[in-house]
C-alpha cells in the first residue's frame, strides 16, 4: 500500500502541472497565430504585388499572336502541290482531327480537360510533391488550357519562373472563359512539335504516317503522343524503340480510363511502325521544277517571313496532267535514243548530272497561263531548271529576223534571198546545217522551210541588225541582245520560257502575254490579296503574225507531216555543234519551247549522233500536243488557225524572181502567198527568158576578162551563170584541178575504210582530213555533211567545238559521225563543202554504202 501510495502525484502538484501546460499550449498558439498573421499578411502583399505585375503584363487576348503557317501552293484545279515553310504547319478544325487522336492526347496530357476551369489544382499539387520527392522538375502539371496560354502564341515559352507560372494560370483561366473547349484544343493540337519539322497534327499525321489527321488510328495516335515529351530527339524516325517504350504508357492511360481495353491496348502497341510520307508530290516529281518558279516568283513580291510563316494560299497556272504529259514525252524520247544507241545512258558531267539533258515549257497563248514546266530529266539528280536558263537557240531564233522583216516590209512573201556561199559580212559567213540548201534561190517562206541560215542574214541585214535585236526584246526576250550578224542564227543565248512567250505571240494574232504561274494568292485568313488581271499588248500587226504562223504551218508539215492531230505550226532549231536542239511549236490554244542538249561542251561522250530538233525535241513537243487533246478534264481544243486577215491579197509569182509570173517561168517555180496591202508584186518576171538557162561552170580572169569552162573533175570550183545552151556546149573543160583535202575513214577500232566507203548501221567512224601545203590559204572553212545532215564545221582559226581546241588547216582536222541505226537508206553521200575568201566554193561529194 505504502509503495503505490508514493507511486501518485499529490493532487495539488498534478493541477499546478495541468496549469502550466495549458499557459504553454496558450502561449505557442498565440504565438503561431501571430506568425501566421504576419506570413499571410506577407503573402497577401507578395501575391498582391506580383498579381498586379502579372495582370498588367498579361497579353491582350485580342492581340494574341499567331503561329507560323506553312504557305501552300495549288494547281489551277486547286490541288495540293507544294508548301513553302519555317515551320512545316498545316492548320485543320477540331472537326476535321480524328476522334482517336483527341480522345489520345486529352487521356495523356490532361484527363480532367473537360471538367477544369483551366488549371487543375489536382495536377499542381501531384506534380509539387512528385518533384519533392524527386528532386527535380520533371513534373509540370499544366493542364492543355495551360500549354496554349504559354505557348508562343501568348507567353514567350522559353521564360522558366513563379511568375510565368502565375501569368500562365491566369491567362488559362481567361482562355477558358472567352474559349469553347473544342476551340482550345483545336489551337493546341495545331500548335505543337511533333518532332522531325512536324508542327500540328495535321502536318505530323502526313509526315509520320503518310495520311491526313482525320484518318489515324488508336494505334498511329498513341505513338504519335508517346513522341511529345522529347520530339526533336525522340520520334520514330530517329529512335523508334524509345518512342515505342513511351507508347505503352499512353495507352495504359487509355486503358486506366477506359477509352480502350487491355487487348485493343495491346494489339495496338503491335501495330509494326514504317514510315509512309505524304507529299503532295515525290522528291522527283517534275513538278518540283515548276514549284521552285512559284517560290522564286513569290520571293519577288513578298516578304520571305511572310512566304513562309504566313500560310498563303498560292493558285497556279499548271494542270497536272498536262504536265505528266511533257514528263513522259521527254521520258520516251530519252528511252528510245537510249535504246538505240544514239544516247549513252552511263553519261553523267563533273557535277554528277546525268547527260544529256532536256528541258520543255507550255503556255496558254491567249493569256500567258504556264500549264507545264519540265526543268530536266530527273529532279532528283539535278534541280537546275533549264526552262531559265540561257541556251543557243539555233535556227528557232529566226522568228526574229522575218518579224522584223515582215513588219517593216523589208520583206514580203515574194521576196527572193539567196543562200550564196560566197555571201559574208566582214569575212563572216554563218554556213548551211545542210549542203542541200547551198548556192539556191529562196522565197521567206522556202528560206524558212529549208532553215537556211544565210537568207536569215540576208533578211536580217535588210531591215538592220538593231531591228532585229528589237523585236527579239519586244516579243518577250530578256536577254540583252547586242545587233551582231550571228544573231540572226541564233548565237545569242535565251530563255526557253521567254522562246515560248516569243512565239506564243504568233498563236495570239501579234498579241505578247508573258508567262504567267500566280493566278490569285489568299492570307491564311481565306482573303485575296493578290489576283492576276493582267492583259496582253501588241508587238506585231496581225498580218505579220499571221503570215509567219501560215509559214510555220508549213514547216512544221516538213518535219512532222499529218502525225500531230490538230492544226499546228512550229520551227526546229539546232545550236553550233549540237549542242542544243529545239523545237517551238504551237497551236491557237497552245505553246510549247523544248530543247535537248548537253549542259556544257565538256560532255562529249553522251551522244553518238548529232541532236537535232526536227528528230529529237520535235517529237516531244507532238507527243505532248496529243496527249493534250484526249485529256478528260482539260481536253486541248483542235482550233484550226484563222484565215488571212482583212486586206491581205492573194497573189501567183515567180519564185526565181519574186515577180509576176511571165510566159517563160518553169511551173516548178510558180508559186502563190498573201500579200500586206501595197506589196503585192506587179511587174513581169525578168528572169526567164527565151533560150537562157542558168549553169555551173569554171570562172578565170585573165587581165580583167573573165573566161568559163566547164568543169573537168569533182575539185573544180564552180559558180552558176546564165549562158544560152549553145554557148555553155562550146565551152573547154578544165580538167586540172587540185584536189583540195585528203581523206581517211576509219572504224572505232582504228581500221581504215577503203573506197567505196561501206559503213554499219549503229556504228561510229572517224574522219580525218588534212589539207595539202600547196592549197593553204585559198579557203578557211569546211563545212562536212553525211546525208542531208552537217556533222562538222571548221572555220579556221575559230574554237572545235568537240575539241575546243583552235582550229589550223595546217595541222590534221579530225571528226566523228554515226549511222543511226534505223538509217533505211543503202546509200548516202560524204559532202565536203569548202569556202574562202572572194566567193571561193567548192562541194566535194563521196559515194558511201550503208548496210
């Protein structure tokens, strides 16, 4: 009893201990309230001072900014064909983003979206303690609302701190007040990185899976969201396996929200990943060469910010299939010189650029509307688009010298140009492509017919030089042109498209419009802020246009026949040395310019024979013009050409002469064209005459009195005079001569060809020629022909254009020609013809079979 008894407080000691404990409890929560007081007072002006900083630096939801929109461009019948961006951004509506995909991000980026008012205090807090525990960052708890307001399109996202923090709660809660939800998420999925140049939805679901955003899946949704948290380094192209690891997470959530079940979630994380991109057109679709034009024309008239942040929609000029046209018609000619051998398919020059090349552009003449743009062969290999690039146009640049001709009636129909091989300017003469053409009389319409390059001079000459390069400038040249004899056969160097334009001018009565690839250009807001209205001017009168639309009609018969299926009219052109071959052609509803050739003169083992217009870019051009008439949405018109213009007058000439035919002239010389008014020929023929003819016969002067004689053997040089038949038979031959070259033909593998030359079909011969000493210095040009064909010029002292190497007849001149290997001739002939100086000409023939 004693022990428990001392074990006990005395009661009076127990109180006083009670007493005491309850002044301490007192006494602390005075003292925590009053601490309280003062830190709630000290956060209240902490949260008042910031909140007011943070208010009155909140953005103007009325001024929000907006995100950088990839410019789109589209073809005349409003399909997508390219994008011109910083930032690869496709905006789409809500309405227009699959349900799977929203479904997706909402469970993995904010599962409560639909019941915040902006910001989840939920989240907050599982973040804070989250990275309390963690020692880091690595949780945010902004809800989606958040993310757009401190997206760049409100906050500067890079500024890490309380205060955007605050600012950013703020501002989602505004969002939230003046935003439907739909509207939130919709500027949310438009607005963030997907990795790999993807921004948005729409430009991620093309880029990642080949598709629009309103057709992926559970399974391309969720990998798609798996790529969010590190999307520059972690995406599917770069590290698949590590977007695949965070892909089981997206869908657990899926699943733990039962949005799908635990076997949809695992077939869809077996859904294998390959990469399907969608573009509008492939990395070597031809279409790309149109695209950089459209780029380069834009960058010409706006901002480059504004090209490619400011979602412009851009409408053009080309149909689509016209230009998968153009495309397979240059593809088919390549394939068959290929296969023929008059190509080389293993050529490529220094830059790794397969050889040779090509190129074609299309114009609607009545407005200047590009419908196809081919640069190249192949985009991939080579971006360069030669429809821009300056090339010798050949013989195709006479249209210039008879405009001018026509339009200041230096020239009519009737007037006679002779293609005189003793004919130069300054010492200067430009040669024949053929030697058929040779030392003959022409009307313009047989000059142009038989493209003979010394009555282009003559014409040329005739109205003068700087009318010339006048007219080439009026009709759509941009190339300054100097008014040098050569270039009225073409050895200034042109734009294919500004070609097209030129002789577009010609299908429209004399009316130029220049190209044209911008219709109408929209803001991203779907207003226009630019529309094409322009109009043509005239830079011929409708008589000239007319009379060289009428003549190309004829030759273009010449080179195509009845195998073009409308009304055409066209010209071939071919550059010194092959090294281009045009053709221009074009109906009242259609202009095409095409060339084939080497980009430099540096490639000389592309080609076994030589290019020209009429057999290679002539065939592209129709082939494409025939498409073009059976296409199903936009089928070419077969517009015949209209007929002569009012007060053009019909009349019947002489073609020797130019004059009215008289009783005397052969019927193979009376010929019949339209006439501008006051030009029409009106006096008698004064060339055929009874008992006069015209013969080749050896001229010498002897003491001023000139002596002819016929000629004894093949070396003799000749000039034609008019003699009455019984003078030409009296006259002595002249049998000693001096052979002029020496000749040898050799094979590939080296081996000489004897005479009579037999050459194979399909092969490739030398030739080589010396010139023997006692004959130097009586002619400076040689001119070689297989056929009617030229395959080499000399002019000594000028460059070889195969060898670029200075040409000296005092040294061996060397060549090579090929036998095409669909040649249906047995037999063809060698031609050499030779100038010099005081008219001296000479044609040198050698028989060769063919087998």
């Amino acid at each position: 009893m004693q022990q428990e008894g001392q074990q006990k407080a005395h009661p009076k000691f127990q109180s006083q201990k009670l007493k005491k404990a309850n002044r301490l409890f007192w006494t602390v929560l005075r003292f925590g309230l009053a601490i309280g007081f003062v830190v709630a007072i000290a956060l209240a002006l902490f949260i008042y001072r910031v909140g007011s900083d943070v208010v009155a630096t909140l953005p103007n939801l009325d001024e929000q900014k907006r995100p950088p929109v990839a410019s789109q461009i589209f073809d005349y019948d409003n399909q997508l064909i390219g994008s011109v961006f910083f930032e690869d951004r496709i905006p789409v509506k809500i309405s227009e983003v699959s349900k799977d995909f929203l479904n997706t991000i909402v469970t993995s980026e904010d599962e409560r979206f639909y019941q915040h008012k902006g910001f989840d205090l939920r989240s907050i807090f599982r973040a804070f303690f989250v990275n309390i525990k963690t020692g880091s960052m690595s949780q945010g708890g902004s809800t989606l609302t958040q993310q757009v307001a401190r997206s760049e399109l409100f906050i500067d996202s890079k500024e890490t701190s309380v205060t955007r923090k605050i600012k950013e709660i703020i501002l989602a809660f505004k969002l939230e007040q003046r935003y439907t939800k739909e509207e939130i998420l919709e500027a949310y999925v438009n607005q963030i990185f997907f990795g790999f140049g993807s921004y948005g939805v729409e430009s991620a679901a093309r880029n990642y899976f080949g598709k629009h955003a309103k057709d992926l899946n559970y399974a391309e949704s969720s990998l798609l969201v798996a790529i969010l948290p590190a999307p520059s380094v972690d995406n599917p192209i770069i590290n698949l396996a590590g977007t695949k690891e965070r892909q089981k997470n997206v869908l657990r959530k899926l699943v733990v929200n039962n949005v799908i079940t635990e076997e949809e979630s695992k077939k869809y994380f077996e859904v294998p990943y390959q990469r399907k991109s969608f573009r509008e057109v492939g990395d070597n679709d031809s279409v790309n060469y149109f695209i950089d034009y459209v780029k380069a024309e834009m960058e010409k008239r706006y901002d480059p910010k504004d090209l490619k942040e400011g979602g412009l929609r851009i409408k053009t000029t080309l149909i689509r299939t016209y230009q998968k046209y153009a495309e397979n018609a240059m593809r088919n000619v390549f394939a068959k010189a290929e296969k023929s051998g008059e190509f080389s398919s293993k050529v490529f020059d220094e830059f790794g650029v397969k050889q040779p090349q090509a190129c074609f552009v299309a114009m609607n003449p009545r407005n200047g509307y590009i419908l196809a743009m081919v640069g190249g062969r192949d985009y991939k290999n080579t971006k360069w688009n030669r429809t821009t690039a300056e090339r010798h146009p050949g013989s195709s640049f006479k249209i210039f010298d008879y405009s001018a001709a026509l339009e200041n009636k230096s020239v009519t129909p009737a007037s006679i140009l002779k293609s005189d091989y003793s004919f130069n300017v300054n010492g200067w003469n430009p040669g024949e492509w053929s030697h058929s053409v040779t030392n003959k009389l022409y009307t313009v319409r047989g000059a142009l017919l038989t493209s003979s390059n010394v009555c282009a001079l003559r014409a040329g000459l005739r109205v003068g030089l700087d009318r010339v390069a006048y007219y080439a400038a009026k009709m759509g040249l941009k190339t300054p042109i100097m008014p040098y004899p050569s270039i009225t056969v073409g050895s200034v160097e042109v734009r294919p498209v500004d070609m097209c334009t030129a002789y577009a001018s010609l299908a429209s009565g004399g009316i130029r419009h220049d190209p044209v690839a911008i219709l109408e250009v929209q803001n991203r807001d779907g207003i226009i802020i630019e529309r094409y209205q322009g109009t043509g001017f005239r830079v011929l009168s409708e008589e000239t246009a007319w009379t060289l639309g009428n003549i190309f009609q004829d030759v273009l018969h010449s080179i195509l026949g009845s195998t073009i299926k409308t009304p055409a009219a066209g010209k071939t052109g071919t550059s010194t040395g092959s090294l281009n071959a045009w053709y221009c052609c074009f109906t009242p509803e259609i202009t095409v310019t095409c060339y084939v050739g080497k980009d430099s003169k540096k490639v000389m083992s592309a080609v076994n024979t030589i290019i020209w217009g009429s057999s290679m870019a002539a065939p592209m051009a129709r082939d494409f013009v025939n498409a073009c008439l059976t296409d199903k949405k936009h089928p070419l018109p077969k517009t015949p050409f209209p007929p002569a213009p009012k007060g053009m007058t019909g009349s019947i000439f002489c073609k020797t002469s130019g004059e009215l035919v008289n009783g005397f002239c052969p019927k193979d010389q009376i010929s019949s064209d339209y006439f501008f008014a006051g030009t029409t020929p009106d006096t008698p023929c004064q060339y055929h005459k009874q008992g006069v003819f015209p013969y080749n016969v050896v001229e010498e002067i002897i003491d001023g009195k000139k002596y002819y004689y016929k000629p004894g053997n093949s070396w003799c040089v000749t000039k034609e005079v008019l003699l009455s038949k019984d003078v030409y038979e009296k006259l002595p031959a002249k049998s000693d001569c001096p052979a002029l070259i020496s000749l040898t033909i050799s094979d590939q593998s080296g081996q000489l060809m004897q005479e009579p030359y037999s050459l194979s079909k399909g092969s490739v011969y030398n030739l080589d020629v010396s010139i023997p000493q006692d004959v130097l210095g009586k002619f400076t040009e040689v001119d070689v022909y297989f056929g009617d064909m030229r395959v080499k010029k000399w002019q000594e002292g000028d460059l070889d254009s195969d060898t670029g190497q200075k040409v000296e007849f005092s040294s061996p001149l060397n060549a090579m020609f090929a036998v095409s290997p669909d040649d249906a001739d047995k037999t063809k002939k060698l031609i050499f013809e030779i100038r010099g100086p005081g008219g001296f000409y000479l044609k040198k023939t050698f028989d060769v079979g063919i087998s």
